[in-house]
C-alpha cells in the first residue's frame, strides 16, 4: 500500500452519536514532547488489557479507539485510548466515558507508519483537503497552524494490530 492509495479509496459514511471508554490523556501539539502521552496511554492500554474489564463494548472483535478531540488554537487536546460502548451507565473506576457527536467522515485505510511518521495527516492537510471539495466539520483555521476543528478524529485499531492497517475517520462536510 502506497501512502496515496489511502487518499484514492477514501469512502464516506455517517456515524451515529457514539460512546467511548478508555484512558485520557492531555497532549499539546505545540511542545516538543506535548505528544509523548499518547504513546504512554497506549502502552498501559495494551499491557494491562484494559479492554477485558469494560463492560456493554460493541461488536464481537471489538475494534481500540485512538481519538483527539477538544482541540484548540493553542494545539492543545484531549486523546483517548478505549473501545466503543452502548452506553456510560457501568463505567468502570478509573475509566473516562465520553459522548461523541454523530457525524459525517473520510474514513482511510492506512498503514500504521504512515501515521506514526505524521505523513498521513501532512498530506491530508497539504494535500487531499484543498482538492477534495470536503472542509472539516466546524473548521476553525489559525495563523501559523493547520486547520482543526472541535469534532473527533478517530484512529481505528484492529484487535490485535499485527497486521500494521488501521483506519482514520477524519470529521467532513462537503464545501
């Protein structure tokens, strides 16, 4: 799989408002290690199989959910780690539950390294998004920074992610 074909086979699809459980952590765009949080949460995600203890996922294979959301102009946000759930009444201790907005996405196909290189989202910025005809869903834009929005974009994992494929919902209107 070449980086652009994640670009060519782009699909489109609504998703319902939606739960998620999981670990949360802060991160910041703006510093040098205002990412290193992420790879931490992830880290203790799968070592402890955090998942096993979270009741009402859905799906048989339930797919880890890797989002940002809450962005702002500063480049600071929230990331979760977790699974999909039908709802937040038997939120476990020491878990985050949150309430995604239903929404429109450009749902990619993409090798893992492609994102963990950031070639992904260079070129979805740079690139795919201006020639599209699609904006993001409430885009804010700022000086000196890539556009963002408030919706959450959704890095989606297979169960045991051997494979290196994973799926990004990146939040769209039409223009």
């Amino acid at each position: 799989m070449e980086l652009m074909e994640c670009f060519e086979n782009v699909r489109f699809i609504t998703k319902d408002a939606f739960y998620v459980v999981g670990l949360e952590v802060d991160i910041n765009y703006n510093n040098e290690n205002g990412t290193e949080p992420i790879g931490h949460a992830w880290d203790s995600w799968r070592s402890n199989e955090f998942h096993k203890s979270i009741p009402d996922i859905v799906g048989d294979e339930p797919y880890s959910y890797g989002m940002t959301h809450g962005e702002t102009a500063e480049g600071t946000a929230k990331y979760i780690v977790g699974v999909e759930v039908c709802n937040l009444v038997n939120l476990p201790s020491g878990f985050i539950g949150r309430k995604f907005e239903a929404s429109d996405y450009a749902v990619f196909k993409i090798k893992f390294d492609f994102l963990d290189s950031g070639e992904f989202w260079r070129t979805f910025y740079t690139k795919w998004l201006p020639e599209s005809g699609y904006a993001l869903k409430d885009e804010q834009v700022c000086e000196g920074r890539p556009n963002f929005t408030q919706y959450a974009d959704i890095e989606l994992y297979n169960k045991d992610f051997a494979d290196g494929i994973m799926y990004i919902y990146a939040p769209v209107v039409k223009k």
